[in-house]
C-alpha cells in the first residue's frame, strides 16, 4: 500500500495500468476506492493516478482543516514525487473543485480534465444543506459506510463531517472568477445534473462562459455526482472520448 510524505500529511495512492497518466480525484467524505465503480478495470492505454485527498481514505491531516487550494498543492507534490510532469485527470465534486485549482495554479502540467459536479464558488442552497450535515445528524448506515473507507477511525469520520459542514461559512475555499477561470488552458469537459441539490446547472454554465477550451455536459435528470449506477457507462465513453481528444476540431 504506497504512501508518500506530501507537505505536512501521508498521502496514500494506487497506480493501475499502464500508459500515460490519468489522475482520479474522489469526491468529499470519500476515497479513491470509489472510482472502482467507474473503472472497474484501468482503461486501454492509461495508468490511473487515484489518490486519498487529505484526511480522507488512508491519508493522513495533522492540520485537520481541509482547503481546495491545499489539495491542489499536495496533487503536484505527489506527482512531482512519481516523476509526472503532465497529465490527464478526472475530478468529482470535492475532487472537481480541486481540479479547477490545479488547472488555475499550474495550468501547463494539465492536458485534458473532466469536472464532475464542480462550482466556481457555494451557492447559499449548497451552505444551507452544509449547515444541516452535522455529525449528530448521521445515521448508522452512513457510519458503517463511511467506516469501510476511512482507515484511521471514528475521529477521522467525524473531522471529515465537521469539514464539510465548515465550507458552509467559507468564503476563500472557492471564490473562482470567470478571469481566473479563463486562466485554465487544458481542454476542460463539464458535467452537471440538471438536478443538482447543492449547484444549480446555471453555476455550470458561468464555468462553460469563463473556460476558455470548455465543453458542457448538462445530464438530464441527473443529481450530484450524476455519473454512477445506470450512467456510468455513457459517462466512461464520453470521458475517454473527450480525454482522447476525438472533440477537437469538430
């Protein structure tokens, strides 16, 4: 099982396949066992990159706070660390946001991304239901969920919730302008739900507007996190279309 001193935390990852890199980054109180129900086996051509973001999975955070911009900074630095200079990467919710500081930050290591229920910042609705996640609120359900992917107890559980519930009150987490945003020079696929609790598809839109190399996916009907159960397979056909570059010049 690797893990790699990343800044202040361990970072645990898995390499899968063989080819050039595609990095996989898991969504807020999850881990990267998660895109197994996407990738069941690594796609033709590619070494999947799938780490545990701070804190969450096997990876350690001393610091117990989490930031999108931290994240993005421990990605390079793993990289870095396997010798990856650029690359492909697909994101999900927290792993999206993340996403969007990595392509902002050092947009030349990035070729290709897919973001996958992102936001440029948390709409009042998505700060309501933070509000309401409180650890108390859980069930035993979730707990046993949360327990088969988390590796460092009870405490991590519950630092991870009190984090999620904590972007409720921030405001520097995600505070993306379309200038900012167009600073993004990898080829960029959008997916939103239509039917998105927390970001209203017109959030996806103002990305589309402010990316300049950008393509939207809106999935009809479709929630946050609209990429799994009956779509997973459309969406690891659109996915890999789009990564291959099969769009461009269409």
């Amino acid at each position: 099982m690797p893990s790699e001193p990343v800044n202040d935390i361990e970072m645990y990852y898995e390499l899968r396949g063989d080819g050039e890199p595609l990095v996989l980054l898991h969504g807020g109180g999850g881990a990267g066992v998660n895109w197994e129900l996407i990738f069941q086996e690594p796609p033709a051509g590619y070494q999947l990159v799938v780490p545990d973001l701070r804190g969450h999975g096997r990876s350690t955070n001393p610091a117990a706070e989490f930031s999108f911009r931290q994240a993005a900074q421990d990605v390079f630095v793993l990289l870095d660390r396997l010798g990856i200079e650029r690359f492909k990467a697909i994101g999900l919710s927290l792993g999206a946001k993340t996403l969007l500081h990595v392509g902002t930050q050092q947009p030349r290591r990035v070729e290709a991304m897919v973001v996958v229920s992102a936001t440029p910042y948390f709409p009042e609705q998505a700060r309501s239901i933070m509000r309401q996640l409180t650890v108390e609120s859980r069930s035993e359900a979730e707990w046993q969920q949360m327990r088969q992917w988390h590796k460092h107890g009870d405490e991590q559980i519950r630092k991870l919730w009190r984090q999620m519930s904590a972007f409720a009150d921030s405001h520097e987490n995600m505070s993306f302008t379309p200038p900012y945003l167009a600073t993004t020079t990898a080829r960029t696929l959008i997916v939103h739900g239509d039917r998105d609790p927390l970001y209203p598809v017109n959030l996806a839109m103002e990305m589309y507007s402010a990316i300049p190399r950008s393509y939207l996916w809106v999935v009809p009907n479709g929630g946050h996190g609209p990429i799994f159960g009956d779509m997973t397979g459309r969406f690891v056909e659109t996915a890999l279309a789009f990564l291959r570059g099969d769009w461009e010049g269409q």
